[in-house]
C-alpha cells in the first residue's frame, strides 16, 4: 500500500480508509473518490485520457447514449422533464400542434358561418338557367301550318309561317328570359302525328328534266320562322315552284346575364 497525501496509489483496493480518500489503480489508470459515507468508490477521472476522459468546456464528442432520469432525454424514450428549445424556442410538440390545428379549424369555421350569413344574395347557379320546354310550346315541337304542297312564283310567299319562338322562363318564379340571353338550335321535323297529316313529294317531271329538292328554314320575322321542302325541275325553274311546309324542333337555353 502506497498512501500519498490523501491520495493511495496501488492495485489492491484499500477498503473503508475514509471519507474523501483516493484511490488510484495501477491496472486500470482509473481514479476513485470514496463516497460521503465511506462504504464504496466513485470514478472520478481516467488518467490515460486526455481531461480524465471528461468532456472538455469547449469542443469534444460523446459516443453512445446519454442516460438518466430527470432533465435527460433517454435515447429508447426520449421523453424530457421540460419543455426541448432550439435557439431559445420552445420545440413544438404534437398535442401543441393538434391544438392549434382545432383552434384554427374553430376559427375559420366561424369566419365562413358568418361570411355565409352575412351574404345578402344566395348563389344559385340553377336559378339562373331557362331550359327549353317552357311557354306555350311545352315540348319544343312546332307543328307546321299547312297539310298540302303550295305551287308558287313568286318564291316562299306560299309558305305560312310557324308560330312565334316562345322564350323561355327561369324557375323558381325567375320570369321570362330576355332574348339577349338566348341561344336556340332548330331543325326540320314532324312528329308521329303530323307525319300522318302532313305530306311531300317530288314533282314528276319530264323525261328530259330532273328533278330537284331543298330543304329550308329562314326568319320571316323576329322568332319567327319558315320551314319548307323546295322542290322543282330544270323544266319548270323560274317558273314554278313547289312549297311543302314542315315543323320544326327547338333546343332553347338561356343563362341570367344580369347575374
């Protein structure tokens, strides 16, 4: 046993020699300080490392987890006592950002309640639509006027004209469409019934003639309109010309341009 100042410097451990007493082992470089009540020994220092093996004030690195109980984060359960900061700001944890997530989702759901309320016009984009079928024609079908090929010179004057094109009304009492706001597709037809009434043919004409027919729909007036088979020969062209009246369908839409 060697005993240097307070300090024993040997292989064998030296006991129970005091409160304070060091003890420094040969085999293993390490220094020990025995504890307050003098029952066991605390290494305190490596005296082959650099700093006892202590981390210096300044620099340095650790290997392996930093354990403990209170103000530490274990590295299985990184759970700490207080609140983590980067820079001096609290590190924001997922119940913190769950709560703001719900106080934000509170707010902006009260804003749009009372941006909704405080609306003084609904937004109803149906409304605003007139679909064809309203008026007086109810299905879009016009009849034509006439049961019988006219024979004419004088051009389409023998043809009589279809009923006027009802605009249409938008729903929910909106009132009838304006005609500026108005487009509408028609075409020739006849229904099952004035198929039955209603019949054309093609003029029989001379051996040395052919015969010819057209189909049109013009404007006799505003929404007012002509549908007629044209039909003829290069015999008989320029001076007589055979009329057949025809029904029309319409498609008419019209979208509220004053909303």
């Amino acid at each position: 046993m060697s005993l240097v100042g307070n300090r024993y410097i040997q292989a064998n451990d030296p006991g129970a020699v005091g409160v304070g007493y060091q003890w420094l082992d040969t085999d293993t470089s390490l220094l020990y300080e025995r504890n307050g009540s003098n029952t066991a020994w605390v290494q305190v220092y490596n005296t082959n490392q650099t700093n006892g093996g202590l981390l210096p004030q300044t620099g340095g690195s650790v290997t392996g987890a930093i354990t403990g109980t209170t103000g530490w984060a274990p590295s299985d359960n990184p759970n700490f006592a207080t609140a983590a900061k980067i820079a001096g700001q609290n590190i924001a944890t997922v119940n913190y950002v769950n709560q703001q997530v719900s106080s934000f989702n509170d707010v902006l759901s009260a804003k749009i309640s009372q941006a909704i309320a405080a609306t003084t016009s609904s937004i109803n984009t149906n409304a605003n639509i007139a679909k064809s079928g309203q008026g007086a024609k109810l299905n879009g079908y016009f009849s034509p006027k006439q049961n019988y090929p006219q024979t004419s010179t004088t051009g389409d004057a023998a043809v009589t004209a279809l009923d006027p094109i009802p605009l249409p009304y938008y729903p929910d009492s909106g009132g009838q469409a304006q005609e500026s706001d108005c487009i509408w597709i028609g075409t020739m037809a006849l229904s099952a019934s004035d198929r039955n009434q209603f019949s054309s043919r093609v003029v029989d004409n001379s051996v040395s003639g052919k015969s010819w027919i057209s189909i049109f729909y013009q404007t006799a007036t505003n929404r007012v309109y002509k549908s007629y088979l044209y039909q003829g020969s290069d015999s008989s062209f320029g001076t007589n010309f055979t009329f057949t009246s025809m029904g029309m369908n319409w498609l008419i839409f019209a979208v509220n341009s004053s909303q």
